[in-house]
C-alpha cells in the first residue's frame, strides 16, 4: 500500500539507475528514461488539458484558509495556478518549500 510504504527505497534506486552509463538497459526501462517514462506521463497530462511546466523553480506554496494550494509563486515572479498539482522536486527541496501549515500533517512527517 503506497500509504504505507516509503518511496525512499524507489527513488534510490531510481537514482542510481538514472546515474549509470546504461542504467536505462537495468531491465527497468526500454529505452531513456525521459522519452520512455517522462515523455509519456507528460503527453497524458497533456492530453487531458494539463500544462507541463519545465525548468521552473518554485519560490514558495501559497495555500487558501482550508490549507489547499492556492497558486505557487515561481522565482521568476511569475503565478502558477491549477486544479491540481505535480511537484516534481527532490525530498530535501519540498522539506525547504513546504508550508508550516502543512508541516504537522502525517503525510509529510514521512
């Protein structure tokens, strides 16, 4: 059950592959990752009205008054807002931009 299980494990692994010179070959992907598994989860997100949005950093995560994601603030200034939200950032990073209001929430206490 993905509630219950760290990804720490995956994303080390995802890691390493990733690192290799033919980490691709591993029997964990049939070709480069961004075109055989990047490519296809953005072209699906596409395909449903979704935007994908590269090389953009995130600045800060403004929440409304229920704590739900109002917008976030990119360090270019500029106002990223949606319905919903993938926020594709290492660990450490998302520990840094994480809302104080969402710190004591279970979830991200793992």
């Amino acid at each position: 059950n993905p509630d219950e299980l760290s990804m720490q494990c995956i994303l080390i692994a995802l890691n390493r592959f990733l690192q290799e010179k033919h980490g691709s070959k591993m029997a964990f992907l049939d070709g480069n990752p961004p075109e055989r598994l990047c490519k296809p989860i953005a072209d699906h997100i596409e395909s449903l009205g979704g935007q994908v949005i590269l090389n953009s950093r995130i600045q800060k995560i403004e929440l409304n008054a229920d704590k739900s994601v109002k917008h976030f603030v990119l360090t270019n200034g500029n106002i990223i807002t949606g319905d919903a939200y993938v926020f594709a950032t290492p660990v450490d990073i998302l520990k840094l931009l994480l809302p104080e209001d969402w710190k004591e929430i279970s979830y991200f206490k793992k």
